[in-house]
C-alpha cells in the first residue's frame, strides 16, 4: 500500500532527461514548497509506493501517466501536463482519467482537440511555458547580419532544410547576411539521417560561405546549458524558427529575450499565432522582406523593439508569473 503520510507539498515525475521544460517552475516553486522528485527506470510498478507529496505532477501524459492514473488517489490532487505529441498516441486511451483532477496543456490547440476528440469530462487548463528570465540577459545591440536558429536536435519537423532553402533565397537579395544553426550531435538514426540531408543541401544550395552548422554536445545540467546558450546568442542579431509544429518553442522564447529581433515560419505552422503572432510570417516572401527591413533599420530603432521583445517575453512567460498560476492550480 502506498505510504500516506505527508512529507512533501509536491511530487513530481518524469523520465529522467526529460524534465527541461518543467525545471523552471520546478525551481521557483521550490522556493515555497518542498518537492519529491521521481525518475523511475526500472520497476515502473513500485512507483505508486514512492508518492508522498499532497500534489502529483507527471509531466508528459504517457507511461508514468498512464501507472498514475491506476488508482483514485485519496486526499491527493493529481495533475498531468501534455506537451504535444502525446495526444496523437494509445496512451489517450490508456490513462484512466477518470482518476487524474486535471491535464495542463501548453498550447489552447491541444486542450481543444482533447476535449472534443478524447474526454470531455476530466477538467482542463492552458498554461503557458516558463521561462527563467536572470538566465539570459539583454545582450549590447549591433548592426549586424548574423541570423541564428537552434533546438535540442536536429530533426525534420525543426525545419532546418526548408530554413537553408529560404536563407539562400535571402542572399540572392543580400548576400551579406550569415546563418547559424545549432543543435546537438546526433544519437538517434532519424537526427543523424537528418543532419545527412542538411549536409547534403548545404553543398546543392552551396551555402558552406555563408552557413555555420554546430552539433554540439549533448549537456544535461541545466544551467551552464543556458549559460552557453545565452553566449551563443550573444553573438547573433535575429532569431529565426521554421518549425512545423512547436507553438511556443523555447529557443525562440530566448532568443527574444536576449535581445533578437524574431522571424517564425507562420503559413506552416498555424499554432504559433497564440504565442507569437507579431513574428509570425504569412509567406517565405514576406519574411525574406521583414528579415532585409530589420537589417536596414538604424540602431536607435531596432534598441527600442529588442527591449518591447524582451517586455513581451518577461510578461507573459516569466518563470515567476507562470509558477504563480501553477500554485494557485495545485493548492487553491
């Protein structure tokens, strides 16, 4: 039988490496409350004999999930957050949300299509991502060419072959402008497969002059992750995305706040109007003639739309404001 005395205000589960997107409210709401932190392996059954927290947060709605909701918990709240993939697996099927108090979405797309094609009964809500702002401060403006785009791993709904098909449209109108794209070494077939095809299109497109492919190494601590990151973006003037899919996606989010003026593939990805619809581009021409208008600004202008860049990030995702919506869910 699960051990029902109280020791902590919050248990929180995940897999192991998978808690990036949670860290910063995790680290804020540690200030207040005391946290379990559980990354079970092996032995996934002896997982509810672990729980001692008057709040359960499983973050991704699968497996953990899914061993969570076996029970109706008693004088516990459990709540589970979904990211975005999840929706479209079996582990829909296989939750018993009769037994979850309610599933925190990311993004008011998903929240809709689960509460119309999967459950209409379990209570729901759209929180936002976090984002801890003292790691990436307002770097000094430059009237430079450098655009930037990163994520974790290169793979294909990142965008980053129809990104270099773009960019190279973009140097025939201005061919001082130079790219960089980031993202870690490969360690799955599908990113390592994928790193062949931006290999290969960098050579057709004969962009080796002007583009900078980066893998690095994959980094797990937190915070020299971010500290390198906000080196990196440092030395860059605009932040581009071309994801398919990701609405909020964080390396924009950063890129923002570090001072970067922004330019998001719209016309394909219809979810990041919610998040960042004054950066969203409703055609490749468009952005192409947003990005050579920026560049032709004169400093003063482009200082006073970095820092409203910036105000927007800090307001709306702000690890301090987010955490405060997760309190008031979780203790309310």
């Amino acid at each position: 039988m699960c051990n029902e005395s109280i020791k902590y205000d919050i248990t929180f589960i995940c897999r192991r490496g998978k808690d990036h997107f949670a860290e910063p409210i995790l680290s804020e709401l540690a200030k207040t409350y005391t946290i379990q932190y559980l990354y079970p392996e092996h032995k996934r059954d002896l997982l509810l004999n672990q729980i001692k927290g008057k709040i359960i947060w499983v973050e991704w709605a699968h497996k953990f999930a899914k061993i969570v909701s076996k029970k109706k918990w008693k004088n516990k709240k459990v709540f589970v957050r979904l990211h975005r993939y999840e929706i479209d697996t079996d582990y829909m099927k296989k939750i018993k949300w009769q037994n979850i108090d309610k599933i925190i979405f990311v993004n008011k797309n998903f929240e809709k299509q689960f509460t119309e094609n999967i459950n209409s009964k379990v209570e729901t809500v759209t929180i936002t991502n976090a984002l801890s702002i003292s790691d990436f401060p307002m770097r000094q403006i430059k009237n430079t060419k450098k655009l930037f785009s990163y994520s974790i791993a290169f793979l294909p709904w990142k965008g980053y072959l129809e990104l270099l098909d773009s960019f190279a449209k973009l140097l025939i109108r201005d061919n001082s402008f130079h790219l960089s794209i980031l993202a870690r070494k490969p360690q799955t077939n599908l990113e390592g497969s994928y790193i062949g095809q931006i290999n290969s299109r960098l050579q057709t497109l004969r962009l080796k002059n002007f583009v900078t492919k980066i893998e690095r190494e994959n980094i797990t601590d937190f915070v020299k992750d971010r500290k390198n990151i906000s080196d990196c973006l440092s030395q860059h003037d605009a932040i581009i995305s071309f994801s398919k899919k990701e609405s909020f996606h964080y390396a924009f989010a950063e890129g923002l706040l570090s001072g970067l003026q922004g330019f998001y593939n719209a016309w394909e990805n219809p979810l990041v109007k919610e998040f960042w619809s004054k950066w969203g581009y409703n055609s490749e021409d468009d952005m192409i003639a947003g990005i050579l208008q920026w560049s032709n600004l004169s400093l003063k202008d482009k200082e006073k739309i970095v820092q409203e860049n910036r105000n927007y990030v800090i307001k709306n995702f702000g690890t301090n404001n987010i955490a405060k919506v997760y309190e008031n869910e979780f203790f309310s």
